[in-house]
C-alpha cells in the first residue's frame, strides 16, 4: 500500500528475478520522461520513477538502527510508527488468508516455503492460501473469492501490480478484514500495515557505491538491466545513475538481458570485445551474476568488481574465486513478518503502519555466514530460515 510516509513510493517489489514474474510497471501518475537530470557519464536520462524524497530517505535508512531483536531481522523496524489494532481483535483459532502474486521464481519459492513454516510456529493459526500466477485478474478474482467466503481471520496480500491490485485491497479494508500488505505496494493506505525491506533505491545505490570504490578513474563500467519499466527494477538503477553521475563513472553500456543468462553472455563477450576490457559490472538483479562471471571467464578475461545478490550459486563463485564483488539484498525472511503481523494484529497488538525491515549487505567480511554448501545453488541465503522446523530439507537442502 501506499503507507503515509512514502505514498509517492509505487510498489518496492520483491528481488530482482520478480521482474519475470510479471513485477508492477506502473509509473508515476504524472507520465513524466524522467526528471531532465544529468545524463551523466553513459548513464541517460533519469528514470521517470525516480523520486528524490524516496530516494533519500533510503539511503538515509540504510545507517539506520533497526528497533527490535538483532537476531531476528523479520521482527525488526526502521523507525517505526505504531498503528492501533484493537478493533481488530479476535479470539482464536485464525485462519489467516494469503494471496500471492506468485510461486514463479526461486525467490519467491523460498519465501513461500519460508512462510508456510512461520505459519506453523503459531498455534490455532491456519494459513489458506491462493496464487494468482502471475496474474492481476486472477488476483483480483481470489480476493474477491476469499472475501465472500468470509473464512478469513486476516488477509495477507503480496500484489502482482500495484496500481490494478488497489482497488482489490480496498475492498478486503472495506470488508473490515485486517489487511496486511507486503513486498509490492499497492496505492492505498487502507491496510493495517504494509512490511517491505528498505527498497530498491538502496539495492541500487549499495552496488553503485561499490564499484565507485573499487573501479579505477575512468575504468569501463557495464551496467545490466533486466527490463524497462518495471518499478523495483527502475529504482534500483536510477539510484545507481544517481552515484555514478556524481562520480563521474565511465559506464560504457546499459543493456537489458531480459533476464537470459545466454543474453547476459553475450552481451558481456560482444563488450569486452568492443572496449578491450570491462572494469566493473553493476547489476540490477543476481540472478544472473553468475552468467556474467562465466562470461568473463570464457573470454580469458579477469573478473571484475561486480554485485550480485544473496543466491547461493553467486555467492559461493564469490567465495572460490575470492572475486570483488558485493550483494545488495532483498531479503526473503519478509516472508515471515506478515504471518507475524497478522496474528498480533488479531491479539490487537499495536504493529508498524509502515513496517521497514533492515536490508543487509553482504560483503567479504561477512560473506563465510552466508555461504551455505548444503542448500541448492537458488537458494537464497537471508530466509531467517535455519533455526525453523523442516529446514533444510523443505527448502531443498541436505
């Protein structure tokens, strides 16, 4: 939803490979092209998503302390605003309702595994869940369904789109359901509480920042992109333009992979071919990362400073190969923060009405905790999942 504190901030959506997965490409309501800024050094015009009040306050939130247990991330808040639930209060049992956008990635595979398994550490709690498929009718059609039903204690809501989701989530609040909203925004504040990590300003400006440090004066940045138009994805690189820009980076190329390791291959071969070296790779989704490297690898290349996320199969090349290389994250134990939300809510517990979750960086200080050889290569390191019931083998470990 659109919380009260950053109701210009459409949808944050979820890690980079949801853009596949049909993420919100909704722009601003006021169409412009981008903001006339600096073209910078190869880097273009200024994404029309991008809004400096938003991208300030994410940066500033990145030094934030986070309130809450510091081993316990997805109980964690940023500068919280309490909100009263107690209209909302309800005996037991519960049966919290969750649609989904979508089960159609790794990403969101294990936070639905993840889910589903905070949902059983609460007693008298039921999940009942539907997913959309990537769908905004379909999305619109289960909400619709779960509200007639009446059976809902609760209803989490994981928005496949923001703006044609909206109306949906208005009519669960005006049902006077308790709603509760995370990963993808939608363009109301009528939900109890909307959980999302910082965002994808930080993401961007996290990896641009690297680089800025790692890559010498003038060196040859490439920058990949999966698609256009797609919000988290258009606010993790206008935030990257931002620090580039201002340090004069040389980025050589902007390029959109579709998300196609063979593309993301060729692109990076036809690059080094073309300039003679790469210097630095700055992405805006991990999925691919490993792509790259092999890419640089297959043309005898060194591997440059490049960022990834926290999919085990980049972070463990990181670790063999001892690469430069960083991972801006978009957690996944946020999959458990709305199952926790909802039954406090039903408690009347007071909870965020915008609740931030930190968003870590993994580097190469701390890169040894998130390597975890026993889980499959698309698995993503920051669940919160380890001390849960079933794991690893729910999540496809040994």
């Amino acid at each position: 939803m659109r919380s009260p504190t950053t109701l210009r901030r459409l949808a944050l959506g979820a890690a980079a490979v949801l853009a596949l997965a049909g993420c919100n490409s909704t722009a601003p309501e006021d169409g412009a092209e981008g903001d006339g800024g600096p073209a910078g050094s190869g880097t273009g015009n200024q994404s029309s998503f991008f809004v400096q009040a938003d991208y300030d306050e994410q940066v500033k939130q990145r030094d934030m302390a986070a309130t809450g247990p510091a081993d316990s991330p997805w109980l964690q808040a940023i500068a919280p605003q309490l909100t009263d639930t107690a209209k909302f209060t309800k005996a037991g049992p519960h049966n919290i309702c969750f649609s989904n956008a979508a089960v159609n990635n790794p990403w969101r595979q294990v936070g639905w595994t993840t889910m589903q398994a905070e949902a059983k550490l609460h007693p008298g709690v039921t999940l009942t869940a539907v997913d959309a498929e990537g769908k905004d009718e379909k999305q619109i059609s289960d909400i619709e369904g779960l509200i007639a039903g009446k059976r809902c204690s609760a209803l989490i809501v994981s928005p496949n789109t923001t703006k044609a989701l909206t109306p949906a989530v208005e009519k669960a609040c005006a049902a006077g359901l308790p709603v509760v909203v995370f990963d993808r925004g939608v363009e109301t504040d009528c939900a109890t509480t909307f959980i999302h990590p910082i965002g994808g300003y930080a993401f961007g400006a996290t990896a641009a920042e690297f680089l800025v440090g790692k890559v010498k004066k003038g060196g040859k940045i490439l920058a990949l992109r999966i698609l256009p138009g797609v919000d988290v994805l258009e606010t993790r690189w206008s935030a990257a333009k931002v620090i580039f820009d201002q340090a004069d980076a040389n980025v050589v190329g902007v390029e959109f992979t579709d998300g196609d390791a063979a593309k993301v291959k060729t692109i990076v071969n036809d690059y080094i071919e073309r300039f003679g070296s790469i210097d630095g790779v700055w992405m805006d989704a991990g999925a691919t990362t490993v792509a790259a490297i092999e890419a640089f690898e297959d043309a005898g290349a060194e591997i440059p400073p490049i960022n990834g996320e926290d999919q085990q199969d980049f972070l463990k090349i990181w670790q063999d190969k001892k690469l430069t290389a960083i991972a801006a994250t978009y957690p996944t134990y946020q999959w458990r923060t709305p199952v926790i939300a909802a039954v406090d809510i039903l408690a009347g517990k007071q909870v965020p009405k915008e609740w931030v979750l930190p968003q870590p960086t993994i580097t190469d200080a701390n890169l040894a905790q998130y390597v975890l050889p026993d889980m499959p290569p698309l698995h993503y390191a920051l669940c919160g999942c380890e001390k849960m019931p079933g794991f690893p083998a729910d999540w496809g470990g040994k």
